[in-house]
C-alpha cells in the first residue's frame, strides 16, 4: 500500500515512558522509523520528586541516564539525525492534589519546566516548523502546545490509560483535554480511534509494527520443559492474569479437551498461583521467560490461543501477540473483540468459552489448518504490519488533517 510520508521535516517525539526502559515501546521504534526521513528529537521522562526520593531512600540513582560526551551535556545524539535529550528538571508529584485547581497549577509549572529545556535542545539543534508529537503523556505533555514553538500537534494514544487507578482522579479531565487541543490525534487501535474521536472529529488508526524476525525463523528448538508435554498442544504466550485472561474459557478448555495439553508461558499473578486451574493433569503453568525465547515455546505451539478478558483495561490494545503467532505461522484461536477484526480473515474468533472448544475441535479437525499454504498466508498477513506501514498510516493521517484545515 502506498504512503505519503511525512519526510524532510523537524520532530520532537515527548515520551510518556523512558527511553532506556528494559521493555520495548511503540515510541521508541516510531522515533527510528520517523528518523529515516526526518530530524528527530526524543524527550526522555523527566524524574518526578515522589520516584527521586524513593530511589535515595533505596540509596541508588532514581534511573540510568547516559549523557553526552561531557557530563553536563543532556543532549545525546542517538544516531544520525536523532538525539535524545534527557531533562534535567525535577518535576514535583501532584496526584495528592485535593482540587483540581491546585493539581492544575502545579501542573503548569511541571510544563513549564519541561520546556524551558525542550526550548534550549531545539534551539542548539537549530530545529524548524516543529511537528510535535506526545506520547499518551496528558500530564506533562498539556501545555506544551502553548509553551514550545510547534507548527503542528500530534496525540499519539495507545493505552486507555485513564481506566488505572494512578489516572482515575483527574486523568480522564485531563485526557479529554489533551484530545481536544491536539491538531491531530493517532492511535494504534481502532477501538482507541474510535474513542478519541469523540473529542478530536481529526482522529485515526495507525496500527503498529512488530518486531516478528525471531518469529519466522524454521526448526527452532523445543523448550527443555515443553519435552515431557504430550501433543497436541494448545498454548498462550504472555502475563498469566486475571486483568487479561478470562480464566472461564481456560478452565472451559482444560475440562472439555482432556486430550489437548494447554500450556501458559508467561508469569503468575496472585490469582493464577493460587488457580483451580493447577487441579488438571493437562494444563502446565511453565512461568517467565526471557523475551528471547519466547518464539521457541510458539514454534512448538498446535494451536495459539488468546483467551483475552473483556474489560476496559484490553479492549482498546493492539494484540500484538497475535501478530507473533500468525508469523509463527500457527493457527489462532482468539476472543473476539474491536481490535481482533483486522485479523478476522487470518483467526478463529470466538464470543463464549464453549466458543473455544468448539473452534479449537474445529482446528484441530482441519488437516488444512496445518498446511504450508495456510502457515505462509498467516504469516504474509503479519509482515504488513511493519513500522514502516505505521508511520507511513501517520503520515496519510498528518496530509488528511492538513487538507480539511485548508478546505475549512
């Protein structure tokens, strides 16, 4: 599919999350991908005066922050054409606020703060016609519209933050807020698409890339503790919790397919160490895993499932796991929600826990489930969704917003 792209131009990318986090993060391989054809500067998460003290108290460094080549220099340059710039101000922790009006003046100095340096980065980078564009970030990011010189604001929302207890004071005020004034708003979903254009009628769904290279690989080692496991194997990758997983439809499948073996590879939460689930000789609750071994428990999958809970916290979310196990090539069994429509042609949806059964029967009785051809066209399906196409969706977001501004 063809793109215009947003190239040749100056952007400030303002994070929500950090740059060095050990967990990967949309942002930070949309700064890449935008980095190819533009100039980019990444504003890393300033430190609040909650998390600073917590870490002296823990008697270490609140977090590792790796400057330029002097060490007063928070402005690092991450690759051609793309710096980071590490924000030396301390912003003060708000969310004690007894009144929105306190939490809102604070909050503005908070801003202020953020970009007073923001300012001084653009100006040493000597950047221009400023496309800025914040990272779910409806705290620190609220005024930086009126406070940074911009040409264009983007909202970029990937979670449904405001649902979490953190947020539930004033986050959705906030948030609403935030949609409104931006120029523009682009989300990863199109449930979270949806929902924002409530507020913002200049909102859209730009997907997201994956990461699925480890995915493709062929005759990849079968896991030590997957061995003894008898086939056919009906497995889940990911946090094994009760906020995510509907523990009704796994108890439905490990009850009504005696003969499936069903796997969770992932942690534990309180709910699931102390499940009913364990009381079935054919479930096997194997726990974490490094990230970098993940590909080989699917590789060993039958049948990939994603038994999704449906509630605030998972509606909206891009389920890039599914990506992962189509690139395995492997057949999918899925709840079926907003997100999960865009993989209905390449998925088994399902609405009920008997839903479950009666598709994975109908898998596993399908010698044509398991063939060469469906496993490429699977995985075909999942190498469009690339970063490449995502910011490429941006930039046909960025164009359209832009020509119903000047038709207006």
């Amino acid at each position: 599919m063809d793109h215009r792209f947003i190239r040749n131009r100056d952007i400030v990318l303002f994070s929500f999350q950090a740059w060095e986090s050990e967990i990967g993060f949309n942002f930070k391989d949309m700064a890449y991908e935008l980095a190819r054809y533009n100039r980019v500067l990444f504003i890393n998460r300033a430190a609040d005066r909650n998390s600073v003290m917590r870490a002296a108290f823990r008697g270490r460094s609140p977090k590792k922050r790796h400057y330029g080549a002097e060490e007063k220099d928070s402005l690092q340059e991450v690759q051609h054409h793309l710096w980071l710039l590490n924000p030396r101000a301390t912003l003060e922790s708000i969310n004690w606020s007894p009144s929105y009006t306190l939490f809102g003046w604070i909050n503005r100095v908070n801003n202020r703060r953020l970009a007073i340096e923001i300012k001084e980065a653009i100006s040493r980078l000597d950047l221009k016609d400023i496309i800025f564009i914040n990272d779910n970030d409806f705290f620190r990011g609220l005024y930086q519209q009126e406070m940074v010189p911009i040409q264009k604001y983007i909202f970029y929302i990937r979670d449904y933050l405001t649902i979490q207890p953190f947020f539930k004071k004033f986050g959705p005020r906030l948030e609403r807020e935030m949609i409104q004034k931006a120029d523009l708003v682009v989300a990863n979903s199109a449930y979270l698409a949806e929902y924002a254009r409530l507020w913002n009628p200049n909102s859209f769904d730009i997907g997201q890339g994956c990461h699925l290279e480890s995915f493709v690989k062929e005759n990849l080692s079968m896991p030590q503790d997957m061995e003894a496991i008898p086939r056919p194997v009906i497995g889940y990758c990911g946090s094994v919790t009760a906020m995510r997983l509907d523990s009704a439809v796994l108890d439905q499948i490990a009850r009504s397919l005696p003969g499936c073996s069903l796997v969770l590879v992932g942690p534990l939460d309180p709910f699931y160490e102390k499940s009913d689930l364990k009381k079935y000789k054919n479930v096997f609750m194997l726990g974490g895993k490094p990230p970098g071994t993940i590909q080989d428990y699917i590789a060993h999958f039958d049948i990939c499932i994603n038994p999704q809970a449906i509630n605030q916290l998972t509606i909206g979310n891009y389920p890039r796991k599914i990506d992962e196990y189509l690139a395995a090539g492997k057949p999918v069994v899925a709840t079926a929600t907003e997100a999960m429509k865009m993989f209905s042609a390449h998925t088994y949806l399902c609405s009920s826990a008997e839903d479950y059964v009666v598709q994975i029967k109908k898998v596993l009785a399908d010698h044509q489930a398991f063939s060469t051809e469906e496993k490429e066209r699977r995985r075909g399906f999942a190498l469009e969704h690339t970063w490449e196409n995502s910011i490429g969706l941006l930039g046909d977001a960025y164009f359209q917003a832009e020509l119903k501004q000047k038709i207006v």
